[in-house]
C-alpha cells in the first residue's frame, strides 16, 4: 500500500497554513473581493496532490497566486484607481438620519441585513443612527446620532467638574440647630447621644 499520503498530508498543512499566514489574517467577512478568490483558489489547489497532482507543482502555484494577491494588494495602496477598481469604495445606505433606499436596491441589501447589522453592534433602532455605510468587506459602519451616543469616560469627567463647580457656587447650607421638640414629631434624634442615656 503505498503511503505516500501521509507526508503529503503533513506536508500540504504545514506549507499551507505558511502560505495563508503570509496571504493575510483577515477573517472572511474581512476580506475584499480579490482575497477571498485567491483563498478559495488555495484552500481548492491544496487537496490537488492527495488526488495525485505532483506536490511541488501544487505549491509553486499556491505560491504565485499568494504573489499575485500581495502585488494586487500592493497596487491598490500606491494607486487609488486600482483600489476603487478592486476593492470598491464605502457606500452610504443611511444619510442624516435617511435610508438611502436607491442604494440599498443597487448594492442588493435589505432592511432585514441592516437591522441584523444593526443588533450584532447593539444599536437597537434605525432611528438612533445618523449615517451608516457598506464597507468593501460587506461590513456596516455606523455613526449614532448625538442623543443616541453612549457618554464618553471625557463626558463623565466634563459632568463632574461641572457639578463640583456648581457645588462651590453654591451657599453653605444653614447648620440645622438641635430642635428637641422636633425630634418628637420626627421620632428620632436628630444629633446622636451616648446609649445609656437614651
């Protein structure tokens, strides 16, 4: 039996996981149109050599499709039109407060993706959001309208000067003078007294 197999196996993960790892960390929502090509191309050359294609050759390939994804990426930072051509730039699908619903039509995403959107980032109303865009990587991105925003560890701290500020203005309030009669209608002493005096 011809076993063969076996260091193919080892030898298609570990030169695998090398040439994904030099390819890039995104996760698959993360990529753009060109990085999620070449990784499918890979992850289907990969398992070429256990249906018996020659192992080097099924690498070298993996090799120039992952050099191709670099130079493309590449590109794409030195020139702005090859971005735009390749990746795509953000779309507004909510505009002061408004969907953009001939946008929404274009790009093909629905009310249903967006509010799902919507929760896994804990916004739960479309009211509260003041602009949204499609990324490239068919993430949302949103910016909250001013009431809607969560306050800011800066906000808490501007809130407590301003108290502290306006205690200071304040007059000291008046020293409240034993009343004992008082304490009668309220049923307790107002000032504390030793305990076996009570």
């Amino acid at each position: 039996m011809d076993m063969d197999w076996i260091w193919k196996a080892i030898l298609i993960i570990v030169v695998g996981t090398f040439i994904l790892r030099v390819a890039g960390r995104k996760s698959i929502s993360q990529m753009t149109l060109s990085q999620t090509v070449i990784m499918i191309a890979i992850g289907s050359l990969l398992i070429q050599p256990v249906a018996g294609k020659n192992i080097w050759v099924t690498f070298g390939v993996g090799g120039v499709l992952v050099l191709t994804l670099v130079v493309v990426e590449f590109l794409q930072v030195k020139f702005d039109f090859m971005e735009r051509l390749l990746t795509g730039r953000s779309t507004l699908i909510i505009m002061n407060g408004e969907i953009q619903q001939k946008e929404m039509k274009r790009l093909r995403f629905t009310i249903d993706q967006l509010e799902m959107k919507c929760r896994q980032q804990n916004i739960s109303s479309l009211r509260d959001i003041q602009t949204a865009t499609l990324e490239p990587n068919g993430q949302v991105g949103f910016e909250l309208k001013e009431q809607s925003k969560p306050a800011t560890k800066e906000d808490i701290e501007q809130l407590k000067q301003q108290l502290v500020l306006l205690k200071n203005q304040l007059p000291a309030p008046p020293e409240q003078k034993e009343n004992i009669f008082q304490e009668i209608e309220d049923g307790y002493h107002q000032y504390p007294h030793p305990d076996n005096l009570q």
